[in-house]
C-alpha cells in the first residue's frame, strides 16, 4: 500500500496583534515549527509584513501530512526589527500549539494566541487553512497598469497588486502580493508565477479578485481599484485576445455619476507550465555527476597540525574526506557508473615541482576517475 502521506500548504492570517513597535505598528512573521523527538524544529515561515496589526501572510507554509501520525505543530508570531534570521532577538507576539490533524480537518482553524500556556496575547488571534498540494502546474503573469488614480498628496500613486481566491465558504483568500513600483500612474510589475493549486484550486472558473493599492509607510494603504476575474477569462490573452479590465473604486463609483474608473489593468501574458520535481527528474532517467576538488594551498596550514582542514591524523580522516563522504555516499545513487573524476589545485606537483591549478588527484590526467 502506498504510505498515506500528501504535501499541504497553509494559509496564515492574524488579528489585533499586540503592538510591540513606539511610534509605529508590529512588523509580523509567522513561523512554523514541528514536534521531532521531543524538540521543536522550524519547518517554514512567512515573510514579514511592515506595520501591520491584521496580517494576512502571502506565502503559504509547506508540510507534509502523514494521516498516521500525530504531527505537533507550533506557530508563533514575531515583530520583525532587525535583519538577522535569528527569532531569539525579536518581539514574540503569540504563539499556538496544535496538531496538523486539528488544522486539516477544520475548514477555518482559529485560536486566540498565547504568550505561554494560559496567558492571552491581548486579543489577538491566529486563523489556519490548510489545501493539500495536488497539482504541479503553475500559472505565469506579466501585468501592467495605466492612468491610476494619483492618491499621495505630494507625489502619484505607489502601487502594487494584491491577487485573491475565492474559497469554498466564500470568503477572499490572498495568494499573491506584487511589489510596490514608487510613484508611478503607469506601472510594470514583474513576471511572477503562482502555483496552480495556490491560485484556484486547479478550477479555471473560480472567482479571482484583483485589487491595485496605493502603498503608504505606516500601513495604512490606499485602495485604487480592484475587478473580479477568473483564470479562464485571464488566459484568454495567449490567443492574442486583449484582456483589459476596469480598475473600479466601489465608493467612488457611487458617489460620482460620472466615474469612470480608476485605472486600467492589463494582462500582458498568462501561462500555464508545470514544474518538475526533483523525483520527476530522477525517475525521467536524470543522472547526477559529482567532481571533487580539493584545495591545496598553503592557507589550509600544515596537515601536520590539527587546526588543519588537511590534517593526517592517526585515524586517516579528517575533515575533507567527511565533507567528500558525506556528499558523495548520497549522491553515488543517482550516477549509474559511479567514476567520480577528483582533481586538485594549488599544489607543487612532480615531476617539476611547478604549482598546478589543476591537477588529476591520481595524476593521470587522461583518467582522473575514482571508482566509488
């Protein structure tokens, strides 16, 4: 019987986040950890978002789902302050422990966050979806904008792009968040790409709303104009069709009897590619070839003393040949003949004694493979 394991990705937002920041609001990251033995180990995390007190994460967190074991699972929030990837030195603004069976079998999993066991962040909560990874493909956008509203007092519009799924219950779930291009009507963002299951679920004719917003430092971002949309209608562009849509600012909309819109969106391209796996590679045939080279030059010290990477010790191993070992053994599966070619450089090799910078380790220079 195949193991009952699938790869999930989960969907984090949070709400009324203490506010740890003077002068300005939290700058949250979620990250994931998992029970191994006893010890927590980090599994993912987000990415950080600037002064925001209701975060709602982009980037999904990844896990692999085994039906048959209990899978503890903790998620703990932090504001950001620093650039090191080190929690220890950052605010922690609540966790919750759960298990990855709680989170998939509810369709919304909320939890107040805790500080430790018993004590509430304030009230802040931590809301959990989880959508098991199905489908490989990935969808490819180039979009750009033009005569957006101008929204900053001083200067036009900084905008970016928000992009969001409709889920089952009905409510708007974000999957992607663009750049933010300064003080530009006319915006080009990058080509980016959404995993297929991420952006609609596989399902070409699920709602998608797109909202452009103007960015502003403290967090309190200015909508533009948003439409509503679906991947089918979206793809239309590959057939050399032009798909535009009307930026549209609902408040605007109904106060002005002569409001237009707010903007134009256009889709410049649209793609659809699926995206291999390392396994797809490996059991398509793919062979893995793996050289060593090996460092010989006086900055490795004497290999008669042990501060040396190159120290002959009594036991004949030392820390290249672990670093060799530890690489090779696994990589040996993927190479059908196993010969590794080995070389060396930066060594005083006979007959003349002139430093070579490359040299086969065997000196044989027309066979320099190693078997095993």
């Amino acid at each position: 019987m195949a193991a009952c394991v699938t790869r999930v990705e989960l969907s984090v937002s949070c709400k009324s986040l203490l506010d740890k920041d003077l002068g300005s609001r939290s700058d949250p990251l979620c990250v994931l950890l998992q029970d191994v033995g006893g010890q927590w180990a980090e599994l993912d995390r987000t990415e950080r978002i600037k002064n925001c007190q209701d975060p709602e994460f982009c980037k999904k967190l990844v896990v692999d789902y085994h039906f048959e074991k209990v899978q503890k699972l903790k998620f703990g929030v932090y504001d950001i302050d620093n650039k090191s990837f080190d929690l220890n030195d950052d605010d922690y603004l609540g966790g919750v422990e759960c298990t990855l069976g709680q989170v998939v079998s509810s369709s919304i999993f909320t939890r107040p966050l805790e500080l430790k066991q018993g004590k509430p962040a304030g009230k802040g909560t931590i809301t959990i979806s989880a959508e098991e990874i199905k489908d490989t493909r990935v969808v490819y956008f180039e979009i750009e904008a033009r005569n957006l509203d101008k929204k900053d007092f001083l200067g036009k519009s900084d905008p970016f792009l928000e992009l969001y799924k409709q889920s089952d219950a009905g409510t708007w779930q974000l999957v992607y968040r663009s750049e933010v291009i300064k003080n530009n009507l006319n915006p080009c963002w990058k080509k980016f790409s959404v995993p297929l299951q991420t952006f609609c679920g596989g399902d070409f004719n699920k709602p998608i709303k797109v909202q452009c917003v103007d960015h502003d430092r403290d967090g309190s971002h200015d909508l533009i104009g948003a439409f509503e949309t679906n991947l089918a209608q979206l793809q239309k562009v590959d057939s050399g069709s032009l798909v535009e849509f009307e930026c549209i600012h609902p408040e605007k909309k109904q106060k002005k009897k002569s409001y237009k819109n707010s903007g134009i969106i256009r889709i410049k391209s649209c793609k659809i590619e699926t995206e291999y796996s390392f396994l797809d590679y490996v059991m398509g045939g793919c062979q893995i070839n793996f050289t060593v080279g090996v460092d010989f030059t006086g900055s490795n010290g004497d290999p008669r003393s042990p501060d040396s990477l190159h120290y002959i010790s009594p036991d004949g191993i030392n820390e290249y040949l672990t670093a060799i070992w530890s690489v090779g053994s696994v990589v040996q599966d993927y190479d059908t003949d196993k010969l590794f070619p080995a070389f060396g450089f930066g060594a005083q090799i006979p007959p003349s004694w002139q430093v070579s910078h490359e040299f086969a380790l065997n000196f044989n220079p027309s066979n320099p493979y190693c078997q095993g």
